[in-house]
C-alpha cells in the first residue's frame, strides 16, 4: 500500500467533527436576514420607461396617419387615385386604423364612462401608492 | 427522489428562491465546520467561521462561475474566513519548521501507527495533529480526509500548485514526527 493510502486510511478513521444540531438553522436564520435587507428585486422585460416610449411611438404613429388621412381628398375615387403617400399603401394602413375608429365609436357611452372610471381608479391608486412610499 | 446538483440549486436561488440554499448548507455544513475546525481548534469559533462562510457565498453566488465546483469555490471561501479568523484571534504567524527526521525513522514510525488498534491510532494521531499548526493540519486533512486533489487545494488556498505539494509533503513528514515523540515509548518497547 503506497504511503498516501495508507495515511488516507488513518484520516478516514478519525472521528468526524460535526457542528451543533442548530447548525443549519442558524445559518438559514441569517441567509433569510440578507434576503430581507436584499430581496431579489423582479426585473420586468420592459422596462416602465420602455412602455411609455412604446406608447409614445404608437400614439406619433396614429396622429401621423390620422392627419395624412385627413389631408386626402374625400370619395372612394379620390382614395383610389391617391392610395399610395411617399411609397406606402396608405389603404392598407388605414384599414386597421378605421376599423379600430368605428369600433370605438360603436362603444356604448355607459361601458366608455366605465372603462375610464376603471381607468381614473387605477391611476388614483398608482398616486396613491407613490404618495405612501415617499 | 433525485438528487439535484450543486448548480441547480444555485440557479434556483439566484432566480429568488433563497429556501433552496438550505440543501447547500445541508450538504456542505459538516465538510465545511471540519474544516474550520481544523484550522481554528475551537468549537465555537468553528461554527462562526463556517457560518460566516454560508453568509459570504450567499452573498457572493452572483459572482460564482461554474468553471470551477461549487464545492472547491465554497471550501475557498471558508478557508479564507477560518485563516482570518485565526489571525485576528491571535497575531500569528503561519510558519513551515525545518522538519528533522529520517526516512528510517519514517518508515519505523509508520509501522508502528500500522500496528496500533483503531482506537489508540485516533488517538495519536489525533494529538499528533493538534502538535501542527492550523495550515499544516488543513492542508492535511483536505488531501487525506476530504479527498481533494492537489489542484484543488491549490484553488482552495491560493498557493501555487508546486507549493501545494512542497507543504504537503512537509505538513506529513512534520505529522510523522511529531507521532515519533508522541509514540516514543511504544517503538522502544517494539524494538
């Protein structure tokens, strides 16, 4: 048996040292206390700053075409003689634009007053919420 | 059930499952105060040594990279806070003696540790290794009790491979000297 066995075999003899029974329950005590001072923050895709220049484009996007569609001339004629603006099918373009507009439209005022009550509520909490924290 | 690795745990917990370090503490904890234990030579020290361990890898597993084990990056670490622990318990310093003793008297030593029984070879070789200092006696126990390589100890300690060895080697032949005091009267009378 070569000298590293044989010094192996007598380590592996002596008793192993063992913490106290609490060992483990001390250590998890402290590790919960970190992660109280230092919880895993949720990190969103989108950032909120990402949203509003979401929402910024598309709202830049539906005013441009709102008023390119404005400035055309009126009639179906008219449309079908200008259906193209700097190479663009504009008609393509419109349609689910307009089909949005007379959906919105056909919303019965009392579900339009709800859905900006709902929408009031939520930004009052938001507020709210802000308010607290600071 | 299935036993789950080291690196699954650590994702788990990096994704904000702070419970799933408890399997962590769970595997490690007896490896970990062993050898803190070794080093520090008092039990309550060992246990805040290896508890700070737990805390500093927690706290620190963002910044663990999976080309070593988690087993050898963790046992850095409690190496690490057991060496400074001891050196701010008292101002030593770690230092190798000359080692003084025959390839004979190695030999003879050996075999009379090979002749003892069970209990009385724990026994001396237990007082033989509290003779050595705390370094000598982990880098000891990490290549002959916890099995680890000599790279690994070399990552574990932050000494050069070549130096590893040089220590180990020293750290052994000093364990079999002090045996030969220790076992003194025995190898008389066997003579």
């Amino acid at each position: 048996m070569s000298q590293k066995d044989l010094m192996k075999d007598w380590f592996k003899e002596l008793p192993s040292e063992q913490p106290s029974p609490d060992f483990k329950v001390k250590v998890m005590q402290r590790v919960m206390s970190e992660w109280t001072l230092n919880p895993v923050k949720y990190q969103p895709i989108i950032s909120r700053k990402g949203w509003w220049t979401i929402a910024l484009i598309a709202m830049l996007m539906t005013s441009i075409l709102l008023m390119v569609h404005s400035s055309l001339p009126v009639g179906t004629d008219s449309m079908s003689t200008a259906k193209t603006f700097y190479g663009l099918d504009l008609a393509k373009l419109f349609l689910p634009v307009s089909h949005l507009f007379e959906k919105l439209n056909s919303i019965s005022p009392a579900v339009a007053i709800g859905v900006l009550a709902i929408l009031a509520l939520w930004f009052f909490d938001q507020l709210f919420v802000k308010t607290v924290k600071r | 059930m299935e036993k789950k690795t080291d690196e699954y745990y650590i994702r788990e917990i990096l994704k904000g499952d702070s419970g799933s370090f408890s399997q962590l503490v769970e595997r490690y904890s007896h490896l970990a105060f062993s050898l803190s234990m070794k080093i520090l030579n008092q039990r309550e020290d060992a246990e805040e040594a290896a508890q700070d361990a737990f805390i500093k890898a927690y706290n620190s597993l963002g910044s663990f990279q999976s080309s070593s084990t988690f087993k050898t990056w963790f046992f850095r670490i409690v190496y690490n806070t057991s060496i400074s622990k001891l050196r701010t318990r008292k101002n030593i310093e770690v230092k190798f003696e000359d080692v003084k003793i025959s390839d004979s008297e190695i030999q003879a030593t050996e075999n009379t540790i090979g002749q003892l029984n069970t209990e009385d070879r724990q026994r001396y070789i237990q007082i033989g290794l509290e003779r050595l200092e705390p370094e000598e006696q982990a880098l000891l126990k990490m290549y002959y009790y916890d099995d680890f390589s000599m790279d690994e100890i070399s990552i574990i300690t932050t000494l050069s491979l070549s130096n590893v060895k040089v220590k180990i080697h020293r750290s052994r032949k000093k364990l079999l000297q002090e045996l030969k005091f220790v076992l003194k009267d025995e190898i008389i009378s066997i003579l």
